[in-house]
C-alpha cells in the first residue's frame, strides 16, 4: 500500500485515538474548529511546517512505530530536522554489524554503481527535458571504477547543472542561491527522508555511508543511497519551471507539487512503481549485498 504523505503548513493540534491522527485545526475562511482523522497506518511521512503546531507524545510514538518519518521545518519553512523510529526491524543489531563491518571494497564497488545510476539517471534527465548532448554521460557512467577514484561524478555534475536548466544564465547549484535551488532543496529533503525511513526499516543505521563520512550527519547512508533518486526530484522542478510558476518563493502550491514526489512512478527492475516504493527495493538489495547474499544494488532508471 502507497503510504500517505501529510502537510500541516497551519496551527494544529495533532494527537492519537484509536489507532487514529486527529487533527484539529481552524477553518480559515469560517473560523471554526474542524476536526479530521487518518489511520496511522496509512502514514508514511507528515512534515511539520507551522511554528505553531501541537503534537502529543502520544501520536508522535504512534507514527514512529509505524515507521512514519516526521520531517520538522526551520522559521525559513525549510525541512530541518527528521524523526525516525529507533527499533525498525526485528534483526536490525545483526543487519547494523553486517553495515559496520563490511569491506571497503564492497563499498567502493557499492558507491561505484551509486554512481553509474545517478550519472545515468541525469543524462536521461537532460536528454529529455532541455534536449542537451549526453553522450559524454553515458561514457563518464560507463567508465566509473571502483570508489569513483576519478571523480566523474563530480565531472558529470558540472555539465549535468550547466545544462540542466537553459532558460536560466548561468545556473549554479547552491544550497543558498536563487530559485530554483529553492525548489531543488525541498525536494531532495523529501527524499532523503524517505530514504532514511526505508534504511531503518531494512534494519539499517542511515548513520554509516557507503562514501558519504561528514562526522556532523546523522544521514550519511542516506545520503548516499539517494545520489541516483535526486534526477527524480531534478525533472519535477523543471516540468514547474517550463509550466510559468513563479518559483522565486517557495509557495505552499509549490510545496504541495514536491510532495507528490513519494507516488511519482519510477521504473525499477522494469516493473513500474511509486518512488516511495521503489526505495524500499532498493534499501532491501542494499542489505543482501552487505549480508552477501547480492552483489549489486539494485536502483531506479529513466529512459534514455
């Protein structure tokens, strides 16, 4: 079942009944206090956006064990922080020693393919959105080795952004520059949380990268394991861009387009599927290949 993904961008009174989230908020055309419930089950992620927003102890466990990631935003109404459960599988202290204890050169070859995926899951982007030359993509993907000791991931991404978006002069990816990287940093925070949600219920710790070691990110695997998701996120904000919004805030009618980026459907294993369950397949290969049991990841491709 496709898990529902909840926004509360208004003061609200959240708390749990009967398996249920109540959410009591105000009308803001009749002023009046309105009350509606959704089973915690159907819940995959709720952002939390209002400064003004009540959440009970009570419902906060709830979606927690029900594997809920709950994505907090800062005054700028940017996400900034994530809720995740601490028990997410029945085996997880056996799958964390699989995690800490593999090889570095089953990461290598596991970020290698990392790699490869986002290198050609972004050709693909270009290709069929700005209409750019991808060929020296589709060679810099093949040519990836172990580790991306040459770092043509960096190399790919240097074309890929100058490219990427050619209605706009000199385009350069920053978390603090103009628009669209606004639109850029709400998606990719939207998928990382829901990487980090499926890590922690395969049984791992989002804490240990593959390639990714900053000693000041609790996300470090997700990080990593996002690399070939970001496209997804990349090709939403140009279909916004070449539709006439104006992106240079970030509007709740924007923000209610990037959350639809959990259903978006994506091609893995060449069966069709929403993003958000096309991340749990990729998380579950992610554990057999640290058990052994695989030796390759499986993720998402866009047609080139």
């Amino acid at each position: 079942m496709i898990k529902r993904t909840l926004f509360f961008g208004n003061p609200a009174y959240l708390s749990m009944c009967n398996a249920q989230l109540v959410i009591k908020m105000t009308n803001a055309q009749t002023q009046e206090e309105v009350t509606k419930t959704v089973p915690i089950e159907d819940i995959g992620v709720v952002v939390l956006e209002d400064r003004q927003i009540t959440i009970t102890n009570g419902a906060m466990d709830a979606l927690l064990k029900n594997n809920c990631a709950v994505v907090t935003c800062d005054e700028k109404h940017m996400p900034a922080g994530l809720l995740l459960p601490l028990d997410g599988h029945t085996v997880q202290s056996e799958r964390f020693r699989w995690q800490i204890e593999a090889s570095l050169p089953l990461k290598k070859q596991l970020w290698q393919q990392t790699v490869q995926a986002k290198i050609r899951n972004q050709a693909s982007v270009l290709k069929r959105m700005s209409g750019a030359e991808v060929r020296c993509m589709v060679v810099w993907a093949n040519d990836v080795k172990s580790g991306d000791s040459e770092n043509l991931e960096g190399r790919a991404a240097a074309y890929y952004w100058k490219s990427v978006f050619p209605e706009i002069e000199r385009f350069v990816r920053d978390r603090e520059g103009d628009a669209p990287n606004n639109l850029l940093n709400y998606g990719y925070a939207i998928v990382r949380a829901i990487v980090a949600r499926a890590l922690v219920a395969s049984g791992m710790l989002p804490t240990f990268g593959i390639h990714h070691h900053n000693r000041y990110n609790a996300y470090c695997l997700a990080d990593d394991v996002m690399e070939p998701y970001r496209p997804y996120v990349d090709e939403l904000v140009i279909q916004i861009l070449q539709s006439g919004l104006d992106c240079s805030e970030l509007t709740t009618d924007l923000k209610r387009q990037l959350l639809c980026l959990p259903v978006k459907e994506v091609v893995i294993g060449g069966q069709r599927s929403p993003l958000m369950v096309a991340v749990t397949q990729t998380t579950a290969s992610l554990v057999k290949c640290f058990s052994g049991e695989l030796r390759k990841v499986v993720y998402p491709t866009m047609e080139l």
